[in-house]
C-alpha cells in the first residue's frame, strides 16, 4: 500500500506537457489498481484451484466418505466430470465464471451464487455491526489515551484492549455465552439468523458475536490511533496549535488527527477485511451462518466450485479494502491532493 | 416378559398404542388375556404424553453441503430431518433390532428367501395430499437400485434383481437368497417418495409426521405437524426446530441455557461436568458403532497369525474404555459384533488384556523389531491417545509398537484400507450379515483388515439365506470364532452413543438401532411443561 503513495509523491516534477497520468493521478492510481486487482484474482483463482487439487482425496471420495461405494464414487465422479484433466475443468469454471456463472454445489446441487448471496448478506451484516460500533469507539479511545497518556486513563484503556487481544476468540465467545446466556439469561444464543427474522430479531442474535469482534479488533486500531496521533503530536505545529490557545483534544481533533488519518486507515481497513474474512471461529462458536462457515464446509468435501467462489470473493474483499484505504490516504493528505 | 412385550408395554407407556392394539399384539406374543389387559392398564398409567410444543434440537454434523435428496444423506443432521417427514417400508424394533412393519403392513418369503412380497399399508396420504400405492414404493425402489444412483442406499440394495409389482404388493426378486431382507429396508436413505422421488428428490414430500416447513442446508430445519398422519403413536409436539451446532461447547452452552431440549455427540471428556447442570439429563445408549485398530492379515509383519493373536491380548481394553470413552461404552471382543444385533452368539469367551499370553504369542511370532502403528484424531475421538496407551499397555508385553500421526485430512484415502496397522471406527450396519459382507468378505471393497477366508465366505452366504433363525445363530457364532482368533481386527470397544436432553423431553426410546433414537428423537418425544 505505502509504495504507491509514493509514487505519488514527487513534487519536484513539473513537465511543460502534462500526461494523462500526472494530471489525474488519483484516477490513474484507480484504474491501475483496478486492473492489477483482476489480474490478483486470476491469481487467486488459480492458487485455490491448484490448492484444492493437491489435497488428498477427492471430491467424489471425501464427500461419501467411509459410506462410499466405488459405483457411487465412479458415478459422481462422471456425473461432475472429474475424470477429465485439471486443465481443461479449471478453463471451463472460468469461462463460465467471467460470465459471472459460479455455477452448482458439487454437494448440494443448488446455485452457488444463490446460497453465496444468503451467507454473503449474514457476514457483511455481522461485520458491518461490529465495525459501526469498533471503529468509532477504537479511534475515540485512542484519542482519548492520547489526551491522558501515560496517566490512569490511558494505562486502563491500554491494559484492557490488551488483554481482550491476547485471549484467542473462541475463548472471549464461550466466556461471553457463559455469563450473558448461561448464567444471567439475557443475551440471545445460538446466534442462528434465518429469512424469517424481524430486523430487532436479528440485532439481538448478532449482540454476542458482534461483542466478541469488538473485543479482538479493538485494541488493534486503538494502538494504531494513539501512536499516530503522538507522532504527530510531538511535530512543530502542534506546539504552534498550543502557543497559539488552542484546547488540547481541540488540537488533537483539529491538527493532530488528520494528519495521522493514513496509517489509522490502513490499520481500519486490515481489521474491517478481517471482520468479513477472518471469522471462521466466531462463527462456529456463535453458531453463525456466515461465509467463513459455508468454505470450510466446502473445503472438508473438496467443493470445488464453491471454495473457488468464496475464495474470490474473500479475496476481492481484501483487495477492494485496501484500494480504498489508499485512495482515502491520498485524499486526506493535502500533499498528495495537489501534486504540481 | 419377554422383550417383545416389554417393548409393546413401553410404547403403552409412552403414549403411543391404543388398547386394542396393544391386546392383539400381546396375545400374538403369547400372553393370556388377563396378563395383557393388566399389563396395559398398569403401562398407560406410567406416563401419559404430552402433546404440544415447540422442540429445539441442536445437532453437530449439519453442513452447507447438506442435500435434501434423501439418497444422498449422509450427515447426523440431515439423518434426523428425513426421520421427520419420511417413512420407511420397515422400522426396526427399538429393543430387538427385529424388523416391524411401517409402510409395508407385512411381508412373506419364498422359500429359498429369494422372493419377498411385501403388503403396502392402504389409507396412507402424502404430505400433498396423494395417496400412497404401491407403484410410489417401485419407484423409489428402483430410483436408489439404479446403477447411476449415488444413491447412499445402493450398497444395500445391490443384491436386488427385480423390483415389480403383484396386484397391489410389492414382489422383490433377488440374486441370493437373503433373510434380512425386510431390515434392509429400514436404511434411513429409503424413504418413499410420491412417485420415488423421480421428479423433485429434495421435495421432502414424504409420509410422516411432520411437514418440513423451512430448510436453510447445515443451518437449521423447521418442521410443523403434519394433521392426517397415518400413525397416532408418534409426533407428539407441534412444531420442531432443528439447528446445526458443530461446536460442542457451543451445543453444550445451548442446552444448559435452555435454548435448546436436546443435543447429540456430547464429548466423553465434558459428559461428567454436563450432568452436573440440574435441568440436564444424560441419555447413553449401546450402539453398534466400534473403534478399532486393523492389522492387514495378507501383509508382513500381520501374516502371522501369533503376532496377530500378540497384539490382541495386549489390547488393555477395560481402560480404552474408561480413559478413551469416560466409560461411555462396552468392552469388544475381537469381532464387530455385540448384543444390540439380533442373533448376537452369546457366551463367547471375553478377550481381556493379558501380558503374558501376548508374550507367548510375541514369542511364537518370532518377530522382532517395533510395529508400525498409524493413527489420527479423525480415526476416532481420542484416537491418538488410544494409539498412545495401547503403546503403553504393549510395552508391559515386551511389544514395541511405533506410534505414527498422521494428518487429518485425507486419512481415509491414503492410511485407512491402504496401510497395513492403523486405527479406525465402523458405525454399526442393520444386520450381522452386512458388517460381515462390507468388511470380512474375501471380495468387499472395504475388507480393511484383508481377511480372505473362503470357508468364512461360504458361511457367510449359507446364513444368508437360512431361514432357521436357530441354524443361523450357529452359523454367525462360528464365523464370529473365526474373526475373533484369526482376523486382523483388534476391537477394544464399542462407543456408546451420548446425548443429552433437558429434563422436560420426555418419553425417549433407547433404540440399539442407530444414534438419536435411531434418528426418530424428533417424533417419539414430548414435552412436559
């Protein structure tokens, strides 16, 4: 991320005849980042292809399991066209994947792109909670442990955020189903969500998954925002800001802050891509319909069509992020806003 | 009493015979008039079911990939789903193992147990309101006989040549005689289908007592009462609710916090600080499944019939028991069979953990060296510490077994049935003869300890179509002799299934058949308020 920043960095250079690509430099970083992004996916495409290939077993094999007999397996195995050579089945899922078909569940035989669009909603509703309550609340913190550093304040916000990153997931999950389902009764567990579900329903079956991500990611981004901001803070024009009157989370808000905005983004943009890709456990824990789940489940029976779709699904998340951390840095640092 | 009225007396109690029924059927086992009316008046009043309710169950082993197609079930999930809505020809008995009627109110053999006619119930409705004939039944017959089937019955079923009709019976013509045939039947993949299935698989249109009302695949499943099913003895609440939990802590979390009333697969290790929650209630029952650790009879070092006999008596089987399955199962015997099987041969001699014996044979063997032995967490729950203490109890015997980890993934391919010493598990078959002709036949594809005995065959087929329930015995005690002390197969222990239920689901069948009640949990509770 940081070496195409600065790229864009270069002051000195003033040609008569502008190109295309220093005139427009925030538009050109686009598209090239565009391109390169479908160019990663391909990649992708092609590692997890090759991935699934290598493990042991296949499809027909694993899916039966110690159930199969070898007519059910030499059935399947046609039936999917898995005698065929890898090459010509992976050009094939292409070619159909960029017409934008995934194609059918090996297992379930229903469309992949259909049960994808259902686990898809679930993930990005669960990380989309967690974030809109982890984001605000981590930079805010940090601001905060900027103003108090290095007194009671601080220490407390640091100590604890630390503590809830250095207990594994799973583990923050059963102690929270332990004493808010368990013992008091009063949070919603499993966290199962169906069609079905009014919106209120819905948050309330979420409240113990979303506090689990809240938890791990916090501290993350805190730490990040607390370090940038007093990066900042020690520059020559904070002390102006200072000499000149101006209250000190004033200051922080108004000067400090946004010039620390780049590395805090990229740090934001990390936990938010972790928050729909990263959740497997929590989802498992909580009971949870959400992608993480659906691969696994796909991986442990070689379902090729839908690790491929999950795969590059995850993938774009990912990429899509870390673009947009980039382009946000950019805009926010006056420098790179105007280059001549 | 006799099992067969003990079993009629349970289902009095549990709601589900009227009087009539259970008179007529318990004069059929021999008891006088007077016994039996006594015996119905004293069972009805033991507890009379509730109706109503909405029943959560929280199942492991549920995925995404689950299908609705009942010839391609293969997950605990979707074996207790089908249960739900579908009927089979023939159930098994909860208690027995023997065959009772379902759909097919009665069938007769042909002499030579070649011929089967089997009576398809009449008045019976399908969920869409059709009729049940008996071309329903040939045509899902022959959906899971097709040879391009992938259907997970076809195993089963491959002994049938000829799949007609007789009026309106059923007549199955098969290759061999074969007296098991009615308890084939109750394989949970044969569910009948309105017109076999042929055209929807995954409607889950079926004939039993609940109607599936939503279904998200490895998420959950919805079911409501189904108003004209044909048997009042079951389906005793409303609505159920089953949700795939695969986190055992997670199912245990649910049933403690009374969010769900019933788990399956409780962890061993965890069973004894779940039943310290005081709405819980711990629900073991003998199964037929086995953890086992095989010996390639045909391969070297195993092709000597004292090291085989070596390794056997220094299995400590007692402790695999106690320390792998925290109690929560019976000691084996060598052959993969135990009294949950009908015709089980009892009074065979129990093999137990003997240094000095596996010394002799160690001796005799005249081996030397260590033994190979590979294993894996996914061979069994606990099997690398079963690997690990079977290691321990071998030393005692001068054995020196090398204990080897494989990975998880891809066991089944590459170390199962391919190598020559490793550990395993079965789950249990419907009958005798199936364990016996899936994995000790000379020709099975899964013959994983390669036991190629032709007079061990040759029983085989002979019990196979032998009528004479008394003559069979024999011949399932002899090959199971053969297997004990000349086979490959070391069977510490047979794994009880354990499941756990709040204290208000009331009326559960301990069925020898299969886990969960034999997958009818669903059907044959109710819930007390």
């Amino acid at each position: 991320m940081s070496e195409s920043v600065d790229t864009g960095i270069l002051p000195d250079q003033k040609e008569p005849d502008l190109s295309y690509r220093d005139r427009f430099p925030l538009l050109a970083l686009i598209i090239q980042r565009l391109l390169l992004s479908v160019a990663l996916l391909f990649a992708v495409s092609v590692l997890i292809f090759g991935g699934v290939e290598a493990l042991p077993g296949d499809f027909a094999s694993t899916y039966l399991g110690q159930s199969a007999t070898p007519q059910a397996v030499a059935n399947i195995r046609k039936d999917l066209g898995l005698d065929r050579p890898v090459v010509t089945r992976y050009f094939e899922w292409l070619g159909n994947a960029v017409q934008s078909d995934f194609g059918t569940s090996w297992a379930s035989r229903n469309s992949v792109s259909e049960q994808i669009g259902k686990r898809l909603g679930n993930s990005l509703f669960l990380a989309f909670c967690a974030a809109m309550i982890s984001v605000p609340l981590a930079v805010g913190l940090g601001m905060l442990a900027v103003h108090f550093r290095n007194r009671i304040p601080d220490k407390i916000i640091n100590v604890l955020s630390l503590a809830a990153i250095s207990l594994p997931e799973f583990f923050i999950g059963y102690l929270l189903i332990l004493f808010f389902a368990v013992k008091f009764g009063m949070a919603t567990f499993p966290a199962t969500v169906y069609d079905s579900m009014t919106f209120v329903e819905r948050l309330k079956a979420v409240a113990l998954p979303v506090a689990t991500l809240v938890l791990v990611v916090l501290a993350h981004m805190m730490r990040m925002t607390r370090a940038a901001i007093l990066s900042v803070m020690s520059s020559a024009y904070m002390e102006t800001a200072e000499l000149k009157g101006l209250g000190a989370f004033r200051a922080i808000v108004r000067h400090a802050a946004p010039n620390a905005v780049a590395p805090i983004i990229n740090v934001v943009a990390l936990n938010l891509a972790y928050l729909v890709v990263g959740v497997v456990v929590v989802e498992v824990v909580f009971v949870y319909p959400g992608m993480g789940q659906y691969m696994v489940d796909a991986v442990t029976v070689r379902d090729m069509p839908v690790v491929q779709a999950c795969g590059l699904i995850f993938a774009a998340v990912y990429i899509l992020l870390n673009m947009l951390a980039d382009i946000l840095a950019i805009v926010a640092n006056p420098r790179l806003r105007h280059p001549r | 009493m006799s099992n067969e009225t003990k079993y009629l007396a349970g289902r009095v109690t549990a709601g589900g015979m009227s009087r009539r029924e259970f008179m007529g059927r318990a004069m059929a086992a021999g008891l006088t008039l007077t016994v039996a009316s006594q015996l119905f008046t004293e069972s009805a009043a033991a507890q009379e079911p509730k109706r109503g309710g909405h029943l959560k169950l929280g199942l492991e082993g549920g995925a995404a990939t689950d299908s609705k197609d009942p010839a391609k079930f293969l997950s605990q999930f979707m074996f207790v789903v089908g249960r739900c809505w579908g009927d089979m020809l023939v159930e098994s008995d909860p208690h027995t193992g023997a065959p009772v009627p379902a759909l097919a109110e009665s069938w007769e053999p042909s002499a030579d147990a070649a011929t089967w006619t089997f009576t398809i119930r009449k008045g019976v409705q399908f969920h869409d309101g059709k009729e049940l004939t008996v071309d329903d039944v040939v045509a899902t017959l022959k959906r899971h006989t097709d040879e391009k089937s992938e259907s997970g019955a076809l195993g089963v079923l491959k002994s049938i040549k000829d799949i007609k009709t007789d009026g309106d019976k059923l007549v199955l013509t098969l290759n061999e005689g074969n007296a098991d045939m009615p308890l084939l039947l109750s394989d949970y993949h044969l569910i009948i289908q309105p017109n076999g299935g042929v055209d929807d698989p995954g409607a889950s249109i079926g004939t039993g007592p609940y109607k599936m009302a939503s279904f998200e695949p490895g998420v959950r499943a919805t079911f409501e009462k189904n108003p004209n099913d044909w048997r009042s003895d079951r389906g005793y609440v409303d609505s159920i609710e089953i949700i795939g939990m695969n986190d055992a802590t997670a199912r245990i979390a649910a049933l403690s916090s009374g969010q769900v009333h019933y788990i399956n697969r409780v962890d061993p290790k965890t069973v004894d600080l779940l039943k310290r929650a005081p709405t819980v209630e711990i629900l073991n029952t003998s199964g037929r499944g086995h953890y086992v650790f095989i010996m390639h009879c045909d391969t070297a070092p195993f092709d000597n019939n004292d090291l085989r006999l070596a390794l056997k008596y220094a299995m400590d089987r007692e402790t695999m028991v106690q320390r792998i399955l925290g109690g929560y199962g019976k000691v084996g015997n060598d052959f993969p069979i135990n009294e949950t099987y009908a015709l089980f041969p009892e009074g065979i001699e129990q093999r137990t953990y003997d240094p000095d014996k596996a010394a002799f044979h160690y001796k005799k063997s005249g081996h030397s060296g260590s033994v190979l032995l590979r294993t894996s967490e996914v061979a069994f729950p606990g099997g690398v510490d079963a690997a690990v203490l079977y290691q321990e109890s071998c030393k005692k015997a001068g054995i020196n077994i090398e204990v080897k980890r494989e990975p998880g993934d891809g066991y089944w391919t590459n170390v199962w049935n391919a190598k020559p010493f490793c550990t395993s598990y079965w789950g249990g078959r419907p009958t005798q003869d199936q364990m016996y002709s899936t994995a000790y036949l000379s020709t099975a594809d899964w013959n994983d300890t390669r036991f190629k005995r032709p007079e061990f065959d040759k029983l085989l087929y002979e019990a196979r179509s032998e009528l004479d329930e008394a003559k069979r015995k024999d011949m399932y005690r002899e090959m199971a002799m053969m297997v004990r002390d000349e086979g490959g197969l070391i069977l510490p222990m047979f794994n009880d299934f354990v499941n756990a239920a709040s204290k208000n689901v009331k009326g559960y069948v301990h069925d020898i058949g299969n886990d969960m009640s034999n997958g009818y949990v669903a059907t044959r509770v109710w819930l007390e308020s």
